[in-house]
C-alpha cells in the first residue's frame, strides 16, 4: 500500500483481530504490524507482563506511545490489542494519523471461547464475569470505529479480510493495487 492511511484493527480480546489484521495483509499484498508484538519487542515483556507488574495505567501509556511510533512509520496495516481502542487518546491519535478503524464485532460467548481456549494469559479477563463486565464497558466505545464487520459463527480470517476490503474507500482500495 503507497500512502500514509492506515488501517486498524480493533475488537475485544479473541475476537481475532491479530488473524484477520494478517489476512488482510495477505489480500493486500502489505505488511502487517500487531501493536501488542510490538509493544512485547520494545519492552521485553508481553502487555500481561506490563500489566500484572506495573499496572494498566502504566500500560495504556506504554501502548499509546507505541502505537504513535507504528503509525509515524507508516504501517498500513495495524492490530491493535483490545483495549486499545477504548483509550481517548488512542483514538485522537488515530484520527490524527487519518486511520481508518475496523470493528471486529464477535459474540461475547465467542470471544469467550478463544480466551479459555488459547494459552495466552489475559489479567484483565481472569474469570467470565469479569470479562463479560470489560466487554460489556467496551461495546460502546467500539461502536465508534468507522467500519463495522459483524462477525458471525465459522467465518474465516480471509472471508473477514474481503469484507473489509469491500467497506474501505475507494480511494483507499485502488492504493493496494
């Protein structure tokens, strides 16, 4: 992709915002950056690690100035972690930077699914009532990004990536060819 618009990613934790960021990638023919790697490759530790040791607060700075770095250096195509896009200043940042932003809208009991099921430690969705209590909080924050992909039962990380390729701008398409 030549320009300087990037695309990102949002959603709640194991909504598959990482896989779909990559198929997109992929159908695009761009690089693809997922903002907790980078966060981990700064740091030396995941953003769990950052979190259970020095606070959320802590984190959402380490995670805001990051993010300022990947897009400053222009990447097309960004993940970002879940709570990410809930943080004000996140978003103004992104609105700076002219991102256009892409709600992955899952379920809860999805989203839940993959939480359990995946072997990444997640401090801030330690049992489901907390979770469905965060992902509750953060619906309404997600319903600002400009592009909504409901995302229903078996759908795949490509068949998501062509849906979003089919809602961005115009504009914006002809810059991935």
């Amino acid at each position: 992709m030549t320009g300087t618009r990037s695309i990102v990613i949002t959603g709640f934790m194991g909504s598959g915002k990482t896989s779909v960021a990559e198929a997109l990638a992929k159908l695009v023919r761009c690089p693809v950056m997922d903002l907790d790697t980078e966060i981990t490759q700064q740091e030396g530790r995941t953003p769990a690690q950052l979190i259970s040791e020095t606070g959320e607060a802590n984190f959402r700075k380490i995670e805001t100035a990051v993010l300022r770095q990947v897009l400053e250096r222009g990447a097309p195509i960004i993940a970002l972690g879940g709570g990410a896009w809930t943080i004000s200043e996140n978003r103004d940042l992104l609105k700076k930077f002219n991102a256009i932003s892409v709600w992955l809208d899952v379920p809860f009991g999805d989203c839940w699914k993959r939480i359990v099921t995946t072997r990444i430690n997640r401090p801030l969705a330690t049992d489901r009532k907390r979770a469905k209590a965060l992902y509750d909080l953060r619906r309404p924050l997600y319903e600002l990004a400009d592009i909504r992909v409901e995302v229903s039962k078996g759908m795949h990380a490509e068949e998501l990536a062509r849906l979003i390729v089919g809602g961005l701008p115009k504009d914006l398409v002809g810059a991935f060819r």
